[in-house]
C-alpha cells in the first residue's frame, strides 16, 4: 500500500472515531478504538508488536561502548544493571544507543547531569511520555506529569491538596489501623509470599482510601497499575497491546461511574471530601475532565502507578535490603529513631522506578555531548542513585547516612513526585509496626523481579516471620 492510499485510511477512520467520541461511553470508546487498531493493522498488514524474548545479557566488559543497552527489561532480573552502568557512569555518562527496541535513546547516568536535566523543563520537555516506548497506537493517555507548564502546575494543583500536610495529619491514624490489620494477620514461623500478602495489600487499601473507590473492590486499582505500567511497548514489560485494550475498559468505566455519582453528590449538597476525585471535580482546569477521555484516564492512570509501584516495591526493597544487609536492620531495632532516615534510604537503594524520560525541545550540548532537537533523553534515576561521586559505598545500605534525603528517586524540580511524603509515611508506619511486632524477617529465596525496564519491582518473595520477644 502506497503513502498516499495510507493517509486516506488513516484520516477515513480517524474522521470516523471523531464523531462519536463526544457521546459514546467511555468503555465503549476504549473497545471501538481497540476494533479500529485491529482494522488498521490489517489493512495495512502490520502485525501486533512481538513480545520481547529474554536471553542472557552478556558481561559489560565483553562489549564495545557503542554496544551497551541500558534499555532491556531483562536487566534488573539478571542482576547486570549495576555493571552497566558503572561503565558509563565512568566512561560515557550521556551515552547514545540508537538500536534499542525503544528507538535512539541518549543514556544520562551521573547524578549531576541527570539534576540538571531534571530541573530544566524548557530545553528538556517532558511531553509526550516519561515511559521510554510509545503507548499502544490509539490509547495515548494524557496525564500531567507529561506535560509541561503551565499546563502541568494546573492539573496538578487539581489535586496536590490530597497530600497536604494537614490531610497527612488526619490520614496517619487510619493508614496505622490498616497496617496493623494487615501485619497481625500474617503467619508466624511459616513461610509465604510476602508481596502479595504485605505490599500489594498495603498498597491497595491506599489506593482506594485516595481514590474513594470501593474498598472490597481495592486489588482492580493494582491490577490496571500493572497492565498499563507492563506495556510491552512502553517498558519492554509482559502486557500486550490486546490485553492492555481488553483490561482499560472496565477501568474507563468504574472510574467514570465514580465520577458521575460524587458529581451527583456534590450536586445534592454533600459536602466536598479530599479524595482525588472530588478534587478533580473542584478544580476549574479539570473539572470537565471526564470529557476528555485520554487526558481522564491518564492522570488516573497516573495517581494509580505513582501510588503503587513506588510505596510498594520498596516495602519489599526494605525487607530484602535487610537481608542483605543484616548489621543494618540490627541496628534499627536498637536505635528506632532512625526510622525516617532509614526510609529515604531504603527508597534511594532500592529507585522503584528506574527512569524518567525527556525529549529535547532544541538543539544542546549536555556533558560534551551534542544532542539534537526531537532526541529522547532517558534520565537513570537508578543510576544516579549509585553514583559515587555523591554518594560514599552506594551499593551498601547505610540507615543513618547523613545525605540519603538527597536521592532522586522521586526526581527534582516542576515534576517532582507528588505523594512523596505520603509515600514516605507509609513506609514509616510500616517499619514502626514490623518492629514492635517481629524480631527477624528472613528472605528465604532470591526474590523474583518483574519485567521491566521502568519499574524496579519484586513479583515474589518468600519470607519468614519470627516473633519478637515479650
């Protein structure tokens, strides 16, 4: 098919989508856009994207400079990522990999660089993505902390007051009685998967509390997290574009229904409550925004992975840390003071998400380096994390090292995380409550890592409790 009979396809069915995106139900949009992209690829006789096969990652040292590929999803899961980018932290800092699975890509690991790129909006754009791949064709989702201002302060001053320190105040009791509930559950002297049973529990209570969602329905935010977060396209992760249009749907559809009846509410003369969606439906700059189907969806789509993977994977970084470093948890238990500090910590150790993407909005010169205006930028938060030129032994974990506030896994300027102190007390509660209960957490196994190159995440792992001591 020539580019001329191409065109005519694309602007025929996309001239068609248009006129019903104004009344047809959201879910409705989402499955009618899924039949479009399968009509598509097959008149234009394009195949679905093929599922990244895993293969051993040979050793940094074996390979060429021009050949190293920080992209792969495999690289966390083999346990190579500290090799590779040592090396170019050392030899290449922003390093240029144009054959990845994910198109060219500029590699920006030291510390320093990665600030300066993070704090300058305007040479570096955070528009469209901060996923390194592209979203499935058709489900571009929208989603402020991919946009830049004055857009991006708008929408997120939509919602903001949802961690304001006095709404923290009034959530620390409630999110302690649950993290009780949860941990006095938990078998003692038995082995089991601590992930689903502590951290995807913890986390979906969370969720929904912010959410207002239904609470005996809370374990939907986590799996829509992961279906969306895992896109094969986007992080090299395991969802399919198919599976990722069969799951959205029933997504689009509670999220509108919970919109429409706190609307309704309001409108009744219910009092405004603090939850995400009320306060969506406060602001002026969103209060419409279930009329926008990709921009509603992406900033829920947002909140949900921003509240998940990051509270979540380091509620099992910290037990696997401890493992690995035992000296450490024995020196928690005999001074509890340090718990705060020990939660950045933890959060820097382990960067539950890798990376931020930019895109250069003009042509630049970064660490002797030219890059040109359009070219993707990928800033190693992971990387920069283990950085020796900031941090002294970065590989070890240190509960009380005096600077482990200053990690960037929650990223600088405009786009700094949100639910960074949210996130940080739940940690904290976490740690306050597994101490006055138990006196070892052992790791009983490697635990399992998910596929991804975004996500610094565990998919298992088996652990065993002992008591403390009366």
């Amino acid at each position: 098919m020539n580019n001329t009979t191409q065109q005519w396809v694309d602007e025929k069915l996309t001239r068609a989508l248009d006129k019903v995106q104004a009344t047809v139900p959201m879910d409705l949009q989402i499955k009618g856009m899924h039949l479009f992209q399968k009509a598509r690829r097959r008149v234009l006789k394009r195949p679905p994207p093929l599922p990244l096969v895993e293969t051993p990652l040979p050793a940094v040292d074996s390979l060429p400079l021009e050949r190293i590929d920080v992209t792969s999803p495999f690289l966390y899961r083999q346990g190579v990522w500290k090799s590779y980018f040592q090396r170019l932290r050392d030899e290449a800092p922003v390093h240029w990999q144009g054959q990845t699975p994910f198109g060219g890509v500029w590699s920006i690991t030291r510390y320093d660089d990665i600030l300066a790129v993070d704090k300058d909006h305007e040479r570096f754009s955070a528009e469209p993505f901060i996923i390194m791949g592209e979203t499935p064709d058709g489900l571009a989702l929208e989603m402020f902390i991919a946009m830049d201002p004055p857009r991006h302060d708008r929408q997120r001053l939509a919602v903001q007051g949802v961690v304001a320190p006095k709404n923290l105040q009034e959530m620390e009791s409630l999110i302690r009685s649950r993290v009780q509930e949860v941990l006095d559950e938990l078998p003692v002297g038995e082995a089991f998967d601590w992930v689903p049973r502590v951290s995807i529990e913890l986390t979906a209570r969370m969720l929904a509390t912010l959410l207002d969602f239904p609470y005996e329905q809370r374990h939907k935010l986590v799996f829509w997290s992961d279906l969306i977060s895992g896109s094969t396209e986007a992080t090299g992760g395991t969802s399919t574009a198919d599976e990722i249009f069969e799951g959205i749907p029933e997504m689009a559809r509670q999220f509108a229904q919970l919109w429409h009846d706190k609307a309704a509410r309001l409108a009744a003369g219910e009092q405004p409550g603090f939850d995400l969606i009320t306060l969506l439906q406060s602001s002026p700059d969103t209060r419409d925004l279930i009329k926008r189907p990709m921009e509603f969806l992406g900033n829920l789509t947002l909140l949900i992975v921003g509240g998940n993977d990051t509270t979540r994977n380091s509620m099992s970084g910290g037990v696997y840390a401890f493992n690995k470093f035992p000296k450490e948890f024995a020196k928690l238990k005999a001074n509890p003071g340090l718990i705060p500090n020990m939660v950045s910590e933890v959060i820097r150790w382990q960067t539950p998400l890798a990376y931020m993407r930019r895109v250069a909005t003009q042509d630049t010169v970064l660490g002797g380096q030219f890059i040109r205006k359009g070219d993707k930028l990928v800033m190693w938060y992971a990387s920069g994390n283990r950085d020796e030129r900031k941090f002294d032994q970065p590989d070890a974990l240190i509960i009380d090292r005096p600077d482990a506030r200053q990690h960037m896994a929650f990223g600088f300027g405009v786009h700094r995380c949100m639910g960074n102190r949210l996130a940080e007390l739940q940690l904290k509660i976490l740690w306050e409550e597994l101490l006055a209960r138990f006196e070892h957490i052992d790791v009983l196994a490697e635990p399992e890592i998910v596929q991804s190159n975004f996500v610094r995440g565990y998919s298992k792992m088996m652990v065993k409790l002992t008591r403390k001591a009366v």
